[in-house]
C-alpha cells in the first residue's frame, strides 16, 4: 500500500478505499457530487466527457478531480460498464452535519460488467450474464446467472472448447474464475476478450448453501460457490431472491455452437448485429419483457423431447384456434410488467413505491388470465392454471400500504397510504391540524393589523415567519411581533405562538417520513419473503406469453403444426419458406420449395447460380426444423421431420483472426467438427466447401467429404456446391439425390428462378452473375473468352496483348482435364478427353459430341447454336482478311 501519511485525513481516507479497489473507478461521495481523482479522474474526465480539474490548485502538484452530480450517478455510471469497467460507488454513511470529525465513508456496490441492471428500455427483453468456470476433476464445471432476475443455472463440460462455445453462446461480459486459473483455461479464454474477475471461494453462507442444494458434482457446487461468493463481494447485501441453480448440459437439447447460431442470424443478424433480420425479430409477438427473455433462450436451446414439443403445440393450438380468448389474453400480458426484476429489484432493497404499484397491477391481472384460459376449448391449459398462483396476500398489503401516485424516493414522505398505521395517522393530523392553526392565524393577524397581504410562509432556512411589505410597516402595533429577516421589499417576524407551533410541525414531519420509510421497508420485507412464489408465476406467465406469440406468427404467416416421426428419419417438408425473407418481402412473395429427404436419402447436393437461393433454401430447413423444436409452427403447407439432435453450419466465408486462421482453415475446421460429432440424428449444412483452396484440391476435399457423410455418418445433409463435376456421385452414392435451383437465359439476361428442381443445374452462370454486379464490359467480355477455352481445351490460355472481341457464351463442355506429369492434379472424374487443335471448326466439333441436349430448353440450345455460329462467322472474317494481305 503506498504512504499516503502528507495527504489531508479526506484524502488518506480515499486512498485507503482505493487500495482496495485498485482495478475499479471509485466514485468517491463529497456532499451532492461523487468525486474522481487521480487517474480515475483522467481517465474518467476523457470517457465521461467531463471538465478535469484540481484539488489544492496552489500545491506543487495538485490532485487532478472531476465529478458528476449524485442524482445523476447511474448514467455515468453505466457508461464506464458498458465500456468493460468496473466502479465502486463509496457512500457516506453518516450524516455529515452529526459526524465528530472525518464523515465514515465506505463502497456499498461494486458495479461491473456482469453485474449490472439492464433497465433502460431498449435492454429490457436482454439478459445480462456473469459466468463462472472452474477445473477440477479433470472437467470443466461452468455456472452463470442473470443478478436481475436470480436464475442460475450450472453444467459440466467436458473441454475448453465446449466452455468457449457457452461463454459465446451467452455473449456474457464478465467471467469469475479462480485466483489460480489454469493455463489451458487461460489460454482459452484469452481470445474471448472478456473480463476476468479473481474470486476465492468463500465461507459456506446461506446464500452459497440455498443455490447449489442441487448441484451433480463436487465441481458444480465449488464453481457455484465462487459465483454467489462473488456476487455477495460485489453486490455486499443480502441476495434473497437467488434461485436454486438449476443442473443443465448441453446434449439436452437440440445443439449448436455459437458460429451456427450466428450464421443462421438465430437472434441476430450478421451484417449489423441487431435483431431486425433474425428469426427473433419474426417470431417475437411477446408482451412482456420477461416474455422476449425467454423466447430468446427457448430459441438458443430447443428441445429434444417430442412429450414437451407435444405439449406445447397443444397449447400453441388452443390458442390458434380461440382468437377471442386469444385477444384476451394479450390485453391482460400488456398490463404485467416484468415480475423478474421487480422480484429482484425488492431482494436488493432498490425497489421504489412505483415498483411496488408495478407489482399489484401485475398480481391484479392474473385472476382474470387464469378465468381466459379457462375457457379455452382445449384441456392443454388444465394442470398450467391450477398451478398458478396469483399471489393475492402481497397485493392486498400493496394496495393497503401504498398511495396511487407515489414519489421516486421512498426516504422523503408521502408513500403511505392513510389508515395503514395509527402512529403515522397521528403525525399526519398534527401537521394537519397545525396547518389550520397557522391559516386561522393568518386571518386573525391580518384582520388585528388592518394588513390584507398579511401572509404567513415558510422555508427550510428560516422556518415560519410572518411576511409584512414595507409599505405596511407602519401599521404593526409596536412590540407585536419579533423581527426575523429583512428583505429588500418586506420584512419577516416572528412571534412565540409561531416558533412553537413551528416545533410541533417539524417534530412530526421527521417523525412522520422516519416513519414512514420504516414502514416502506417493513412492506418490502414481508413482499420479499414470498419471492419464490413471485418468480414462479413469473415463469409461468413468461411461458405463456411466448406461446400466445407463437400462436399469432401462426395465423399471421399461416404455419403449419409440424409431425414428427421418432423412429425413422424421413423428412418431408411441402411448400416449405424462409420466415425473415418471406417477412421481409411481403405475402405472397416469396417462392416456396419442398425439401423431401426419406431413409433412402442423406444428402442433398444443391447446384445452381451464385444468388440463385441455395443457400436460403438450406437456411430455411434449419430455421423451421428450430422453429418446430421449440414448439412453434413452421412455414410451410406440411411439415414432418425426426427430432434432430445438433446442426453443424458451414455457411459464409469469415477468418478468425484472433487465433491466426485463415478462412480456409476456419472452413476445414467447421466441417471437422462435424465430421467427428455428427450422428445419424444430425443436420448438416455445408455451402461451398473447398472454395477456399485450388479448384481439384477443392474438389477433391469436397468429394471425401460428401463420401465420408454418406458411407460413415449418415446425417441429413444439404451440400451445395459450384463443383458441377460433383454431381456424377449421384450415379455411385445410392443415398445422394441431385436437385438444383433454377435459371433461365431471357434476351441475354439471366433470371433467377428460386425454384428447387430435381436434378443438377446445367451451368454456374458465374459470368452472368458478374455482369448483374456491374463488372466491366471488358472484364465480361475476357472472361467469357477464357471460358470458352478452358471448357473445350485442358490448359489456360495466356491473356492476349488486345481486348478480345464481344463473344457469347461457349457451349456446357466436358470438364478440363489436367495434363499428366509434372505438378498437374488429376481430375475426381475422367471425361472423354478432347484434342488440343486451334481449328474452330474442330473445337465445335468436339463440343457438339458433349453438349447434354436432355439438359438445355429449346431457348439454352438456340442461343448455343447461335454463338457457335457466330464464332465461324468471326474466324471466317479472319480468315478472308489475311487472305487479302
């Protein structure tokens, strides 16, 4: 600890909470300001955009301070935490006017990343989670809660890399680990970027004991442990409304890793991160904050069991098919407010009369939801209502104890109702009382002086005091009144009637609002005791909330209730869409498309032209088979489908900088990690795998792979490939089905069909794709020259000194086929191999022996017989030039 025996007692006071507190901003209390110094003033002044200046200006060297008013605290506060920064709010804890020497001072909270309250109405529907991982055993045990609402939930896991996908998956802030951190634990979560905060594991309290009652394992109670143990160091009050934890592990439920879930824009979208362009932001038609909580959750975490699927589409059902109850049941969800963090609010002791209000409105409305699901036609609802408790004892203690319109502060009066305590009551009526006196008083000593604005007022400096003008002076009887104050324009008295009037009405308004705090706090303690019984109805009515959305998505988008079949793995969707992009275009604009894969089929390949949609088409199965798994319809006319037990994505290209992968490798390691844990049960969806390297290394990865899938794993996979030569596995892999989005060629223009077709696609149509981006006529033009060579000869022709002449595009040959020898590779397919000549007239020979006629509509042949025509006419002009030369 530095010596800080010069600085004054005010100082040596701060440093000594400093001290304690060395990786914290200390918001230091002087009076109505919090205080900075010293670096937290530099660098609190730059990031809070505040005036940096100085203690002791006239020292050698002054104390850089800056500060910020008490009443608007929290603002800055959560400035320096949304930014990664914890800070220490130092309170006084005595009144400064009674203290004997220096005010006792002290940190009531420690504010940090993982502990903070979202409250600001664009985070309501947010969780905000600290986690906590700890080794022993030779497994990794991973705990997290959300502080704002108690839950807490705890797992083993079984590598580092299962503890980064959880950390990722949760987006948590903050990690609480041991003082002592393991070195693969420290080297995982080193790239993560998040906040690492040191805690031992602390003395076994009540709080410790109540929350990990329920814990599997040794590990899950010492990592469970360091978590509350660091929530008591930080939050330093009681921590009531904690839950048990509740033991989870990831395989049960349907999985995916954080990039899946990214890549499938789950609860987010990849180009802003917002929720606008998720699956969320379709399906969220909650009315509660705690609602879009746990839709969010449900989402990340969908269900393996089809008994809880079942009965959630029953509820789902009966909630479609009652629209009136329906409607009902959003009108009386729109009047709860978020039962969670009221609950949570009441354990801290923040909770205001306002709070409480929220809580009977809350409480007040679920009579009469219980009554709407009653008469549901549906006996889905029967066991969910008889176990809803509407709390009826705290909003009667609400409504006897707490006025309509409350203030903010619960320390200032006026919070309690009348008739609630007779103390209270008899305080009140002495104020009362007292306030008459002074109004008849008013009246007597203006009718006695002859002075009609005469006025008796008040003010906390002064107290009482009889106001007369100067003007009027003259008119006092002498020796009537005592002289208090002058004024510019009056002067103020006294009289000793007054002053102990005066003392009466200050005796009982400080007895009255002591009182009445203490009555406020008593109320919010006998609240707190039923908490449990709060945040069960809470669940409830959150569950509830989320099932009445999915049945207005239903409607809204006509979805359909999704069968599953346990036993076997067919999958057999009809007319099946991409709800955000069906969302995003419209009704009735979006192309549907059938996915049909029976136990005779594994893997789909999909063929067709960059935008075409191969890769909607692969995002919509996984978003309806999520959808279906959380107990949503989906959309589409008909839907059955296995209960899949992970998906794998290989979607996009990205790097990962971080850990020093290129895309490439991030691709191999993606389709790795499927390849190792996928199961008959999985879904598999891989977009453009090999583009990343060589063509023929590309090609041939992407040949194993598809190989290893269908003879090993047996999952159902979608594969979509630029890889046209891929498609002859459908003659040797009996389990591998072609289908290809369609395209048609209008005038020269290419059309997107967005229609899924059996069979492969005829052509990339990668040069067509380039000309709708707005490439260079030259560059199109060069391009479309060099693929008409490399489709009719085996080696790259060298660019040519002049632009090449406007061509159209050169027939659908056979693949080029690498020379042999040398550092060539071979191609996967070996096409009949075509002669190098520099005759046009041989080359068209050639490519007419390849041209796939069963292929090509009459309009695709035409405009291939058109360009080789053209291609003679230009060699014959040629020809005859030279000639003349």
């Amino acid at each position: 600890m530095a010596n800080h025996s010069k600085e004054t007692p005010m100082m040596q006071q701060y440093f000594a909470i400093k001290d304690q507190y060395p990786d914290a901003f200390l918001f230091y209390r002087i009076g109505d300001f919090y205080e900075l110094f010293y670096d937290d003033a530099i660098k609190g002044s730059q990031m809070l955009e505040l005036t940096l200046t100085s203690r002791n200006k006239s020292v050698t060297d002054p104390v850089p301070m800056c500060g910020v008013p008490h009443h608007a605290v929290q603002s800055y506060i959560d400035i320096l935490v949304d930014k990664g920064y914890k800070v220490a709010i130092c309170e006084q804890m005595e009144d400064p006017r009674l203290a004997k020497g220096m005010v006792k001072r002290a940190v009531i909270q420690l504010v940090t990343p993982g502990t903070q309250m979202p409250d600001s109405p664009g985070k309501r529907q947010d969780n905000n989670f600290l986690t906590a991982v700890d080794e022993l055993g030779g497994q990794y045990h991973f705990a997290y809660t959300d502080l704002s609402t108690g839950e807490v939930r705890v797992t083993t896991l079984a590598s580092t890399d299962d503890v980064r996908n959880e950390m990722l998956a949760l987006q948590t802030k903050e990690v609480v680990v041991p003082p002592d951190l393991p070195d693969d634990l420290a080297q995982a979560l080193k790239p993560l970027n998040i906040l690492q905060s040191a805690q031992d594991l602390p003395e076994n309290t009540a709080e410790v004991s109540y929350v990990r009652q329920d814990a599997a394992n040794a590990g899950q109670k010492q990592v469970l442990a360091r978590l509350v143990g660091y929530l008591l160091a930080t939050q330093k009050r009681a921590l009531a409304h904690l839950q048990k934890a509740t033991v989870y592990a990831p395989s049960q439920f349907l999985q995916m890793d954080h990039d899946a879930q990214v890549n499938l824009e789950l609860t987010s979208a990849r180009r802003d991160g917002k929720k606008r362009g998720s699956l969320l932001w379709v399906m969220d038609e909650t009315r509660t904050a705690m609602g879009g909580r746990l839709l969010k959750q449900w989402l990340e975490r969908p269900l393996l069991s089809a008994k809880t699927i079942k009965a959630r589409q029953d509820k789902v059902a009966a909630l479609v098919d009652d629209y009136f109850q329906r409607s009902s049941l959003q009108d009386q969800l729109t009047k709860v407010y978020d039962l969670e963090r009221l609950a949570g609010r009441i354990a801290l002791g923040s909770a205001n009369g306002r709070d409480l209000l929220q809580l009977k409105a809350s409480l007040e409305q679920v009579p009469g939801i219980m009554a709407t699901l009653q008469q549901l036609h549906s006996e889905s609802f029967t066991s969910f209502v008889k176990a809803m408790d509407p709390v009826p004892e705290v909003a009667e203690l609400i409504g006897r104890a707490i006025v309509d319109d409350p203030p903010i502060s619960v320390t200032e009066g006026n919070v309690i109702r009348d008739g609630y305590n007779d103390q209270l009551d008899q305080y009140r009526d002495t104020m009362h009382h007292s306030k008459r006196w002074i109004a008849n008083l008013e009246a007597q000593e203006r009718k006695v002086t002859g002075i009609h604005n005469l006025k008796i007022g008040y003010n906390k400096v002064f107290g009482y005091y009889i106001e007369i003008t100067r003007a009027n002076l003259d008119k006092v009887p002498a020796g009537r009144y005592e002289r208090k104050q002058t004024l510019t324009n009056a002067e103020r008295f006294i009289t000793p009637d007054l002053k102990d009037q005066e003392r009466l009405v200050l005796e009982a308004e400080e007895h009255s609002t002591a009182l009445e705090y203490t009555l406020f706090t008593t109320v919010r303690g006998e609240i707190q005791k039923e908490i449990p019984r709060i945040q069960q109805l809470a669940a409830q009515l959150a569950a509830l909330d989320v099932l009445q959305g999915f049945a207005v998505i239903a409607e809204q988008y006509h979805y359909v209730r999704p069968a599953f079949v346990e036993h076997q793995q067919d999958l057999h969707i009809v007319n099946g869409r991409h709800p955000v992009v069906e969302k995003v275009l419209g009704p009735n604009q979006y192309v549907p498309n059938s996915v049909t894969m029976n136990q005779d089929t594994d893997v789909l390949l999909i063929t067709g032209p960059n935008m075409s949609g191969k890769s909607t088409y692969m995002r919509q199965l996984a978003l309806s088979v999520i959808m279906a798994q959380v107990g949503s319809y989906v959309p589409a006319e008909q839907a059955q489908m296995p209960l899949f037990d992970h998906i794998f994505t290989r979607i996009g290209a990205a790097d990962d900088l971080l850990s020093g992968n290129s895309t490439f490798m991030v691709e191999m390691m993606e389709a790795n990690d499927a390849l190792i844990h996928a199961t008959p049960r999985s879904l598999i969806l891989f977009d453009e795998i090999g583009r990343g390297t060589a063509t023929y290394d590309g090609m041939a990865l992407a040949q194993a792979i598809i190989e290893y899938i269908h003879n090993r794993v047996h999952a159902k996979t979608l594969f979509s490939t630029h890889y046209h030569e891929l498609t002859q596995l459908a003659d040797t892999l009996p389990k591998l089905k072609n289908v290809h989005v369609g395209a048609a060629e209008e005038n020269g223009q290419l059309v997107f069909l967005h229609k899924v077709e059996p069979g492969p696609a005829d052509k990339s149509y990668g040069i067509h794709v380039a000309k709708l981006a707005g490439l260079p006529n030259a560059v199109l033009q060069r391009a479309d020259v060099i693929l008409q060579q490399l489709e009719g000869k085996k080696r790259v022709v060298p660019t040519p000194p002049e632009p090449a002449a406007e061509t159209k595009p050169a027939p659908a040959a056979a693949p080029a086929v690498a020379e042999a020898g040398g550092d060539q590779q071979l191609a996967l397919f070996q096409p009949q191999t075509v002669a190098l000549t520099d005759s046009t007239e041989q080359f068209i020979v050639d490519a007419l022996k390849d041209l796939d006629i069963g292929h090509l509509t009459p309009i695709q042949l035409m405009n291939q017989v058109d360009a080789w025509q053209q291609k003679l006419r230009r060699e014959a002009k040629k020809k005859a030039a030279a000639a003349e030369k």
